[in-house]
C-alpha cells in the first residue's frame, strides 16, 4: 500500500432516508360500492449503517466520495400494502474505526469487530394510512400521515491501527528499514526525518508459520503529545498496539535519555499507554564494536529499567532475537 493510499481520517454527511407516505384508498369493488378505508402504511426510510471489515486496512474508499444518502421509503397502497423499506446504506470500515460527532467530537461507537454493524442514521418511520383512522363517527376517513423525515450527521471516521507491535522512535531511528527486513512491506526508506508520514503496517512470519502483526508509526518529536508536528495524528495509532517496541539508535547522544522523552511523550498523550510491554531495540548497532557495546551495555543495565537488544537491521544482527522476544512477549 503507497503512502498515499493509507486514509486514516475522513469526514462524512449522512442522511438517512425519508419515511413513506401512508395511503388514503377507500376499497372498491364489484357489488361493494362502500368498502371503507384500506390504504396501508408507508415503508421505513432506509438507515445508514457501518459496518466492520476485517479485509480493509484504510479509510481510502471515503476519500472521494463525502456524502452518503439513503433510500425513501415506498407508499403505502390499496389493500392495507405496506410501502417497501428503504434500501440502506452500508459503510464498510476498517476494525479499529472510531466515529465521532464532528461538531462535538464526542465519541458515539467504535468498531472492532468483524460484521459488527452500528445503525448511525435512523430510517424515518413511514405514515400511516387511513384504515388507522376509521371510527364510529368517521367511516371514510380520507386522509393518512406522511413519513417522517430520516436523520441527518456530520460524523468523522478515525482509524486506529490494529497491530499487535507498534515501533516508537523518534524520526530517522531506522523503524521503516526494521520494518522492510523482518516483514514483507514495503516502507518508503530515506536519510531525512519524517521519511515516514503514515503508518505503515507489515506482517512478521515467525517459526512453525506464526505471524504478528508490526506497525511502523511516523516518528514521533519532542511536544507531540500537546499536537507538536503531527503529534495528535500519529500517537493515537499507538494506543492500539499491545506491545510497544521502542528504537532508538546506537548513535544518540544519551540513549537513555531518548527513552525517557519518548516514553513521557506517551504518557502525557494518554496515560493508559504505560500500561503496555515495553522493549527497547538499540538500532544501528553495526556501528559499534565490541568494546563500545559492552561499555554501553553497563550503562544501560543500570539506567535503562526496561529489556533492550542490540540489532542491526542491514546487517541482520539480533533479527531472529527480536522476533522471538516479541513473539513470547506476545503470547
């Protein structure tokens, strides 16, 4: 999927469809001139429904198109008939969608489960014909309601990448070149920050045919959490993840400092985050020799307070580690 395909955020005008009006037939037939009232009631409009998809990773099919209606209800007819409902409209979303109130931004649903459907915009209720209304003192009563309007919402879909290991790391700590070695995706790779503008999602095989799922989030900057950059954008991916794998390179200046403001960074976004395992990969260890390592290794034995590996990703040093590490933290 390029860059540019993955739509993670769209807004939408939902109407639901109008309500059917009742008739007003009065019944006639042969040898019966004075039958009375038998028009039937008016379909339901049609509701707008979403519903979830586990074969669709992206927003993008809303991309295009911003404006869902659905349809009227039929009349009522001749015979007590009941108009035909309106035809819904369904919105297949990606598991994870959270739909919010535009004007609000109150959360009304979120989606995480396959075939899950959630009525957003209710059909209006169709009118009723005039067999309802007959009485005593009005046998042919000649009029019926009309159907009721169908509801109208301005709602905003936001996904939340289901993933089981989310790769935090500042920009240009080589989360989208781990990503290309030990999955099948294919992240755009370059010298310069913010290489990475989407989440990219890659599906790591383990031994015996076992899989999980790796998210590589954009690179998160110092102040993200009050909306710094993308900040907002890129943290609420995170907060789906179970385990949170943190990268952060052989070259910084103070390694364990960068922990620490990324891991800050989360909290003050959403504490609940701290809640997750937590493992720290030192990328680009290539560029260290043995001396070098184990003095850094003393160090962050001491100061770190969290597991952490030397890898390489282009010299595939500590890969299948990794992978097993998180494969047990998984299960």
């Amino acid at each position: 999927m390029t860059e540019g395909n993955f739509v993670d955020y769209v807004k939408l005008h939902l109407t639901s469809g109008k309500g059917g009006k009742g008739s007003t037939h009065l019944h006639r037939e042969k040898y019966i001139e004075k039958g009375g009232p038998d028009g039937g009631d008016g379909g339901r409009g049609g509701h707008v429904i979403v519903r979830g998809n586990e074969n669709l990773w992206t927003l993008y099919h809303f991309k295009f198109k911003r404006h869902y209606k659905a349809e009227q209800g039929g009349n009522g007819s001749k015979g007590r008939s009941t108009g035909a409902d309106g035809g819904d409209v369904f919105l297949d979303v990606p598991l994870g969608t959270v739909v919010r109130d535009t004007e609000t931004q109150n959360v009304l649903f979120e989606i995480t489960a396959n075939n899950e459907e959630v009525i957003l915009c209710k059909g209006g209720k169709g009118g009723r014909g005039n067999w309802h209304f007959k009485s005593p003192t009005n046998q042919t009563p000649r009029y019926a309601q009309p159907g009721l309007e169908g509801e109208h919402k301005d709602v905003t879909f936001e996904l939340k990448v289901l993933a089981d290991v989310g790769l935090v790391g500042f920009p240009n700590a080589g989360k989208s070149t781990l990503l290309s070695v030990i999955t099948s995706a294919k992240p755009k790779i370059a010298d310069y920050e913010f290489t990475t503008l989407k989440p990219n999602l890659g599906i790591v095989k383990h031994r015996d045919y076992q899989t999980f799922v790796m998210a590589d989030i954009p690179g998160i900057i110092e102040g993200a959490a009050e909306g710094k950059g993308l900040g907002h954008y890129f943290l609420r991916h995170i907060e789906r993840n179970s385990t949170l794998l943190f990268m952060v390179p052989a070259d910084a200046k103070d390694i364990v400092k960068e922990y620490e403001i990324l891991v800050d960074e989360l909290r003050r976004y959403n504490p609940e985050m701290l809640d997750k395992d937590r493992f720290v990969a030192i990328s680009k260890s290539d560029m260290l020799d043995d001396e070098l390592q184990a003095e850094m290794k003393e160090e962050l034995d001491e100061k770190l307070g969290v597991p952490y590996l030397f890898i390489s990703s282009v010299a595939q040093k500590g890969i299948q580690e990794l992978k097993d590490t998180l494969w047990k933290m998984l299960n």
